[in-house]
C-alpha cells in the first residue's frame, strides 16, 4: 500500500531537516544550550552567592580533599591533581597545624589579580569557603583553636573573631584571614575588604552574584565534575593582568597577536576519567585559530602532551581535552600550572 504524505507534510519535515541537520548555526545553538546551574547543590549555589559581583574567577571542589602541610608537594598522578589544583586556587592554609584537615567541598572567588614583586605566585583578592568533612580528623572547632594559638593577630568584623597570618611566599608578605561562620564551615581569605563584603552578603541575601546562571560560561559545563572553574576576562581592569592569555604568538612567521575578543575561560577535572576538560570563549576567530594550533602542535608539549590532547572549535568556542593519565610526569605540571595560570593564578618563576 503507498501512503501519501500531504504537500504540507513534506515541506515541513523537509525545512526541519534541513535547519537542523544541516545548518551549522542551529547545530551550534543547540550545542550551546545552556546547563542549568540547578544541577550544583543548594549549597554551592548558596556560597556562589555569597561571591561579591565583581568576582573574576570562581574555583569549586566537590570531592574530598585532605589539606597537606605546606612542604609537602606529591607527585601529580591523577588522585593528586585535584587537591593540587584546589589548594593553589584557593591558596588554602598549608600549615602544620593545618595538616590532615579533611575537606568535602571548597568554592573559591577571586579577582584583581597582579603580578608579583619578583617570583612567585600572582597576587589576588579572594576567598575561600571550606566546608569540613563529618569524618575530619580535626573538626570544626580544634581547626579554629589550633589556628587562634598559630596567627600573628586578632580582630572582629561581622560579629565574628578574625584571625589574621602574616606570610612570606617568594617574594612577596602575604596577610591571610580565617574566620568561621558555622561548625564546619571556615572562610580563609587573601584580603580584608572581599572578606568583609562575602561577610556582608551572606548576611544581606543579595541575590546577584558573581557568575549568573544566565552566563554563557555554565555552557555545556558537567557541574558534577570534581573540579571546575570559571574565569571572566571581561571583568579585568586591562589586559596586562593577564598577558600570557592575551598576548599570544603566531605560528609563522614568530609575531605577537594580540586576542582583541577574549570573554572567559573554564576548566573541569574528573577523576573517574582522569580527563581535563578546558573551554575558550572568543570573539577572535584569528585568536582562536592560534590557540588551537599551539594546543595541540607546540613544540615543547609534542611528545607528551599531542598524544592525550584534543582540539576542536565551534565559532567562538575552542575545546580543548586532556587525558592527564597519558602525560609524563612533567606534563603533569604543565598541565597544572597552564589552568592555573589561565585562571589568574600565575607562577612567575
């Protein structure tokens, strides 16, 4: 029996097909739909909130890590580069006292990154929100007692006792401040003043925060990775804060580019997969065009980092996937140090 499929029918289905199985705009709409920040816990999203608005670059840890004391630096294999990563976007007390302090979760803001005196670690204003494990051998309360006997001085702000450390990192005298807000909730901060404006969020119930669930960075992004993070470039006070990721080099001839469109970078870390997922945002295509090459043909990355790399762009979009388990050792640390410094947390050595 031959069916008869009306005019209309057909020239209906024949304009769906055509729109999305052969339109490369509505392909990469709906690549691009956005994933809704409702899939992060109430928790997270509460301390997202508690972000001031102007946060440049926000870090969360959804998985346990235990702090390590501030000499100790393990190798990267993959159970380590979460922890890793966490600590230094957060700079998270690596004290002694600090030592073993078990950790569910971590969201970290920062911004007004600049450059060291010398060498060392980029300077930021920033905090973080550690919630303590159940099962910490060091609970809520003897972080805090151990730390009031450890820090360099004392004050009061929002109702709560701060305590203040004076540090030396490289070059530089870093002042850190601790408080808690909860049981098992601490706040460690590089700067009074973002400290003082998370204090006075948390109180006042601001809604707005530092990265909406309508920005196009939450994209695509799996929200239920171990790690992710969040880096919005249009909210720098100029370009120079952030030269290696403007500035880039053309493959030939050896000239300076300078990446005119940029609007953010991310990255997530899984550890059941051991893959490192990383986005570029640009309105540069040219830009862009250099980012891939160099991802994936630099000389210096070719035999340990080409065989695990991936590349691929959509318009305004490179992503770029990692599987940090095929790396060496040293690719390891470039891998590492490459996020973070892409997030504003640069190591100049």
């Amino acid at each position: 029996m031959r069916v008869i499929v009306p005019t209309w029918l057909s020239f209906a289905l024949a304009v769906f097909l055509v729109s999305s199985c052969w339109n490369p705009a509505a392909a990469r709409a709906r690549d691009l739909e956005p994933v809704s920040t409702v899939s992060l816990s109430p928790q997270i999203l509460e301390f997202l909130r508690w972000l001031p608005a102007d946060t440049e670059t926000v870090a969360v840890t959804q998985v346990p890590i235990v702090l390590p004391a501030e000499k100790e630096w393990y190798e990267l294999e993959p159970e380590y580069f979460t922890r890793r990563i966490s600590t230094v976007c957060g700079m998270l007390p690596g004290y002694t006292w600090a030592k073993g302090l078990k950790i569910d979760r971590v969201v970290s803001g920062s911004r007004n990154f600049r450059q060291p005196t010398n060498m060392g670690m980029s300077l930021f204003d920033g905090c973080s929100v550690l919630v303590i494990s159940e099962d910490s051998p060091i609970s809520g309360r003897q972080i805090i007692q151990a730390a009031s006997i450890n820090c360099d001085f004392k004050e009061r702000a929002s109702g709560l006792e701060i305590l203040s450390f004076k540090k030396r990192i490289m070059d530089d005298t870093w002042t850190f401040y601790m408080c808690s807000v909860s049981p098992n909730i601490i706040l460690w901060a590089s700067d009074r003043r973002y400290l003082h404006e998370l204090l006075a969020r948390r109180k006042s119930k601001i809604k707005r925060q530092a990265f909406l669930s309508s920005s196009e960075l939450w994209r695509n992004l799996d929200v239920r990775s171990d790690f992710f993070a969040l880096r919005d470039f249009r909210k720098c006070k100029s370009p120079t804060d952030s030269l290696s990721t403007f500035f880039l080099l053309e493959p030939s001839p050896e000239r300076l580019y300078i990446d005119t469109g940029l609007v953010g970078y991310r990255v997530s870390y899984k550890y059941s997969t051991t893959t490192l997922e990383e986005t570029y945002i640009s309105y540069d295509w040219k830009a862009q065009e250099i980012r891939e090459y160099h991802e994936t043909h630099s000389k210096s990355f070719r035999d340990e980092l080409v065989p695990c790399k991936m590349a691929y762009r959509r318009g305004t979009w490179l992503n770029v996937s990692t599987d940090v388990s095929k790396g060496s050792s040293d690719a390891h640390f470039i891998f590492l140090f490459g996020a973070l410094s892409l997030l504003g947390h640069t190591l100049v050595v």
